[in-house]
C-alpha cells in the first residue's frame, strides 16, 4: 500500500504499525522517527514562522480563534506522480495541519482512486480508536501496539493525594492553555489541569486569567515549537506584569517541555508526555534536556524537587 501522510501524528502512527516502509509522501513537519526523513515531501508552509515572533504568526493565523486559513499548500502535481493509495490527513484544525477539504479538493483534481482518510482525536481515548482506524486502513492488527500503549499509560499513571496544580501552555503570546487531550495527560500525571477542558478546542485567554489561577506548576509547550525556539521567546511571557508573582515562578517549577513531540500531536508520542510531566510534577521517572528544562528567567530557584508519590498499582 502506498501511504502519504499529512498529519505528523498519522506518521507516527504508520510508524509504531511497522508500515513506515509504505509511506511514499510526508508533510514538512513529520520529523519522527528519522527513516521518514527520507520520504518526499508534498507540503509546504504558507508563512515564514522562522522568521515571525509568536504574536505575529498568531495574527497571521486569525488571531485568538483557534481556526485560521490553512497555514499550508499542496504540491498536486508530486501528490499526483506518487499515486497514494491512501492519505491521512484531518479536518480538526486548518492552523496545525492540512485540512481534509484542502485534501479532498487536491485528490478530486487528480482524478484517482486515492481514498482521503480524516483523522480529528481530541482526547487520549480518541487516539487509542485512532490507532485501530488506521491499523484496519492499512491492514495491520493494532491489538498489540494498543495493549502496549495501554500498558505504557498504566505505568506512566501516577496516584498521590496532592495533585498540584498545573496550565500547560500550548502558545505564548497571546497566552493559549492547550486543550484536547493535554487536560488527560496532566491527569495522568498525577495533576490537576487548569483553564482547559478534556476533549474541547480552546482559545487565547488574558494574562490575568493566568494569574488569577496562579498555578503550582507552569508547562510551557507552544505548538510547533522545539524547546530551543520556545526559550527564544520565552520573553513574550516572562515580560508580562506579575511574572515573578507566579507560584509557578516563585517555587522554581516553570517547565519549557517538547510540544511537537509529545504534547502538540494526537499520536503515541502523548504517552511520553505524560511521563514527563510526571517528572516535572512529582519528580518520577528520568528526561532528557531535550524533553524538558525547568527553570525560567526570575524563578525561585533552589526550591528542591517535588515528593515522588508512587505510580498506579492498577
């Protein structure tokens, strides 16, 4: 089967099925695991991000509606010659991925037998379902990849009494929480999320919603924005009046995490993300600096780490 994806979740999905052998074309964005690096790629960004602060590329996109024009174009012509017998694409979010009409509209031009797949989880539970459309799609068992991840989740699950506040910031400037399944995986965690709700879209919120809910725990995860380009900017909130008020800030528990990897897309990966948020909540577990950094400019400092409580037994 001839598979192109242009959702980086769907290619990781592909992945962890065994069928990234099958994927004859990519999105810009799909970065894991590395053998996809070599797969053409059929979509390109309609902005120059690199080359715009946080504020602009949100105006650029619509502002505080999580629902701008698409973001990206189609190569038809290279969608064409790889003559896909599937694409996985979704219809939840025109600003995070190509959207499914744009697909749909692409595939109709080229006058194939492509069949357009949309994916649009929303919660853990959805991209465990995920899982199996996929696997039935591309002929693949999931039963054993879907006990794996369950299994993994069981383990990554924390059960302690205090559950410490926590926003997950899904974009900075304006300030964004990250909604969806982000919500379940502070859960997970062993966390009690704030200003998002599990399985809902949100939208930018003030500052001052921030501070008034001045959290234990602050995780800073914008979409599509490794950790090195999330510090660049970190300004765009460190800035703003009342920073070093912040509990979050005073105790030294500010988190810049990994959020295209882990938290930003609706595949697998989410598993790791409630590992590391684990780490960043309760001390459990290791991770990388590549995964999460604590500390930001007028933290505390010096607040030690957080108790261990123990996983779930079950």
């Amino acid at each position: 089967m001839r598979i192109v994806s242009l959702l980086p979740a769907a290619t990781d999905l592909v992945a962890v099925l065994g069928r990234a052998g099958d994927l004859v074309g990519r999105t810009h964005e799909c970065d894991w695991p590395a053998a996809v690096h070599d797969v053409p790629v059929v979509t390109a960004a309609g902005i120059d991000q690199d080359r715009m602060t946080s504020r602009e590329i949100s105006l650029a996109v619509g502002g505080s509606a999580h629902s701008g024009s698409s973001l990206y174009t189609v190569d038809i012509a290279l969608l064409a010659r790889l003559r896909p017998d599937v694409v996985l694409t979704q219809d939840l979010c025109d600003v995070c991925a190509v959207s499914y009409r744009k697909v749909s509209e692409a595939v109709r031009v080229m006058d194939t037998d492509t069949a357009v797949v949309s994916l649009e989880p929303r919660t853990l539970g959805d991209i465990f379902d995920t899982v199996t459309t996929v696997g039935e799609i591309l002929g693949v068992d999931p039963a054993e990849v879907l006990a794996g991840m369950r299994e993994r989740l069981r383990e990554a699950t924390v059960r302690t009494e205090h559950r410490p506040t926590a926003v997950v910031v899904e974009w900075m400037d304006p300030p964004w929480p990250a909604g969806h399944w982000v919500p379940e995986q502070v859960s997970a965690a062993g966390g009690t999320p704030l200003l998002a709700v599990p399985g809902e879209h949100t939208r930018a919120v003030d500052w001052d919603a921030v501070r008034a809910a001045d959290p234990e725990v602050l995780l800073i995860a914008p979409c599509g924005f490794p950790p090195e380009r999330t510090l660049a900017e970190l300004h765009a909130l460190t800035t703003r009046p009342g920073w070093a008020d912040l509990r979050a800030v005073r105790e030294d528990r500010v988190w810049v995490l990994d959020g295209p990897s882990y938290f930003n897309r609706p595949g697998p990966r989410v598993l790791r993300g409630v590992e590391v948020l684990a780490h960043a909540l309760h001390g459990v577990g290791e991770v990388s600096a590549a995964e999460a950094r604590r500390g930001a400019p007028g933290a505390g400092g010096g607040a030690g780490a957080p108790p261990r409580p123990g996983r779930a037994a079950g």
